[in-house]
C-alpha cells in the first residue's frame, strides 16, 4: 500500500510543480497583443462567434495564450498552436500539452497499481499521451476535408464577384459572410485581415498554413502571380474550381474500386487483437504466458512489429493519391 501512496504523492507533486514553472514563465506581451489581433481579425462570419463575443472571450482569458517555455519547447518537434488552429480548437496551446502530459502519467500510474508488468507503463503512458493528439489531428482533417468540398463553389463566387466588377477583397467578403463554416470564417479572416493593413500576399499565406489543402496553395500561387504579371483572374478561378470537381469524381471512383481492399486491410488488422481478446476471456492463465515465458515475449514482440509493417503494406497498397 506504501509505494502506491508514493506513486500518487510524487505524481501531484510534480504535476504542481510543472504547472507552477508553466505559469510564472510567459511569453512576451507583445505577442500576445498580435494574438488578438489575428483573432479580431476573423471572428465576425457566419457560424463563428461575434466580434463582441470574441473580444470578450479575450478580455476573460488575458494572457492565457502567449506561449510559455513549455510550448516553446515542445514547438521543436511541431508547432501546437498552428495545430491546434488548423483543428479549430480553442484550447491554449499550453493547456493542451499539460492534458497530454497528465493522461501519461496517470496512465503509467494506473498501469503500475493495476499489477500489469512495469514495462507496460511506458508504453500506456505513451498512449494515453497521444489521444489528445489524435483528436486534433481528427479534427484537423475533418476542417480540411469540409474546407476542400466548399472550396469550388467559394472560388466560382469570387470569380462572379470579379466579372460583375467587384474587387477581390469584396470577393472574399462576399465568400464569408454567405458560406458557412468552415471556409466562410476562413475567408473572412484573410479579408479581415488586409483591413488591418497587412499585404495581401502575407494573408494568403496565413490563409494556406491555417488550412493545409493543395488547391488552396494553386489559388493563392494564381492570385499572386495574376497581381504581378495581370491575366484574366476569374478565368482562371474558374478552371481551377473545375479542375477541383472533377479530381472529387476521380477520387470517388477510386474509393469505390479500392473499398474492398480496404475492409480487407481493417479486419485482417484488428483479428489478432480481438482473438486475444476473446482468448483471455476463455483462459486467463494460457494467455498470460505469453507475458511470464521469455519464449512469449519474443513472440508478442515479432506480432506487433509485424501487424505494424503489415499496416503500413495495406495502407500503401490502397491509398492511391489522385
């Protein structure tokens, strides 16, 4: 009962004293002021919060987001802020990293007081760790998925835009305040965004690190380019939103051919973890050797290198990029 009650005191403490470094360590305010400027800069389209709402939101919050040391530190492996903005998450980018860092060793904690082998908590707490992760990365990629549907007809509004005589900041205008989230608020921000007075180029290439698509990236590349060399702007909008469509055709009919293979892939995947599943359920001590016998652990070592390079053979096979 003792080194339990060690476990849980350390745990407490050090998460105190994390959180205590964390807080008295803080970026600079002028950040913070640049912050709430991007975020005034695009909170006023439909489905997103108002521009009082927002302004609020900043006030009651404070400094709550200048990054700290401990997001500048983990900002070497990836950058948690743009992350967490390109999974439209609200959350402070410290915050978030303390979540992970918690679910880690709570898990390993639990791991060690549930009586599973100590060489199991690293890998727990590995796992816990990254769920919040995987969250955002989901989420990421359902904003990106809705951003790249939405994107042909916002581009066929600015090119209609263009043709009655509007300029191209009235185009974007019109794309936020007449479609919906995601692209509207997007959008929105980038024409928010030059009324502060920041080039338009800049803006742009705000726009493409918010929202990672590869259409994204030719319609910003066209709108410089037709800005220094001039050509007919709406033209070209309009190739490439048609160019868009028909890639979605293509890419649906290669979703179609390879559905088999990929159902293929998912239950030949998850059939191992699920018969051992089951066979513990049937047999505790049969499937626990494979745990205590050297032999046992040689071989759970092979299986998961094994069904890792067999998910990455299937996932090769069947993503076809179109």
């Amino acid at each position: 009962m003792l080194p339990i009650i060690i476990i849980i005191c350390a745990f407490v403490g050090v998460t105190a004293l994390v959180g205590g470094v964390a807080l008295l360590v803080r970026g600079q305010v002028d950040d913070a002021l640049e912050d709430r400027l991007e975020v005034l800069a695009g909170t006023s389209s439909p489905g997103s919060r108002s521009l009082k709402e927002q302004g609020n939101l900043l006030i009651s919050r404070g400094f709550d987001d200048v990054p700290g040391m401990l997001e500048q530190t983990f900002s070497r492996l990836f950058n948690v802020r743009l992350l967490l903005e390109q999974g439209d998450l609200t959350i402070a980018p410290v915050h978030f990293i303390f979540i992970c860092l918690a679910l880690g060793v709570v898990a390993a904690v639990a791991t060690v007081v549930a009586g599973v082998p100590a060489y199991f908590a690293p890998i727990s707490a590995v796992t816990a760790a990254v769920l919040p992760l995987g969250l955002v990365f989901f989420k990421r990629k359902q904003k990106r998925d809705a951003f790249a549907k939405q994107l042909p007809e916002a581009l066929e509004l600015i090119a209609r835009a263009l043709r009655a005589g509007h300029s191209l900041s009235s185009g974007f205008q019109l794309v936020g305040e007449e479609m919906t989230h995601p692209i509207g608020t997007e959008f929105f921000r980038t024409f928010e965004e030059q009324n502060f007075g920041i080039p338009l180029e800049e803006a742009m290439e705000s726009l493409t690190e918010r929202v990672p698509n590869l259409d994204l990236k030719f319609f910003a590349t066209a709108i410089v380019l037709q800005r220094q060399t001039g050509g007919d702007l709406a033209e070209i909008l309009d190739k490439i939103g048609h160019l868009i469509r028909e890639r979605f055709k293509i890419f649906g009919a290669v979703q179609a051919l390879t559905g088999e293979g990929r159902l293929s892939g998912i239950v030949l995947l998850a059939m191992p973890p699920v018969l051992f599943c089951v066979m513990m359920g049937m047999n505790y001590d049969y499937v626990m050797m494979l745990f205590e016998d050297p032999m046992g652990k040689q071989m759970l070592a092979v299986t998961g290198v094994l069904q890792v390079v067999g998910a990455l053979v299937i996932r090769k096979i069947v993503n076809i990029k179109v």
